[in-house]
C-alpha cells in the first residue's frame, strides 16, 4: 500500500513538471479516446495533426505500458518522456514517425510478462 501511495505521488509529482505540450489535448483524454477523435475535434488542420501525433505517442505509451506491474505510473512516466524528447532531443515539431518510436522510461521495470 505504501509504495501505490508512493508511486501515485511520484506519477503525479512528474506530471506537475511536464512542459507544455504541442497539442492542447490533455494525455490523459487522448488515453481513453479512440482513433478518429482528433479529426472529430479540431477543424484545423495543424491542431489536428498536432493532436494525431501526440495521439500516437499515447498509443505507443498504453501499448508499452500495457505489461507492467504499474501501467498508470508507466503511463504518467512515458508521458514525461515524451515531452522531454521534443524538448531536448528532437528539438522541432514532433512528426508521427516519432511519436510511434520515441524512448519510453518507465521507471517500473517490474514486467507482469
């Protein structure tokens, strides 16, 4: 009980220090939306396709995060890590091809595999 009441604070204490994002979704709604919600969301177009990276970048988090022990910890974690890689390795506007390859951190490398 103790380390969920730890890791809750850690998960939420990252997503207090994330920068600001390129799309004005929040993670944590495009985490239950499904394909299509951006299109359905936004008429123009770079704010749509904004959101369809970022969108992408989520799947990508919830398909890694899916075995481990913790996932809504690996999930506040990969979000982290993906604001911190535009930040400071890509350095631009984050395209599709990244948001599907980025380096997750999970910190929680305790797998359910």
């Amino acid at each position: 009980m103790v380390m969920k009441i730890f890791l809750f604070i850690i998960g939420f204490a990252v997503l207090a220090f994330v920068s600001c994002t390129h799309s004005s979704i929040a993670w944590e709604t495009l985490i239950k939306e499904k394909s299509g919600y951006c299109a359905n969301k936004f008429q123009d177009k770079e704010e749509m396709e904004a959101c369809e990276v970022k969108h992408l970048a989520v799947q990508h988090a919830k398909k890694e995060c899916q075995n481990y022990t913790h996932p809504e910890y690996c999930l506040a974690i990969a979000e982290y890590s993906w604001e911190n890689y535009i930040k400071y390795v890509i350095k631009r506007k984050p395209t599709k091809q990244d948001a599907q390859s980025y380096p997750m951190i999970c910190g929680d490398k305790e797998s359910k595999k």
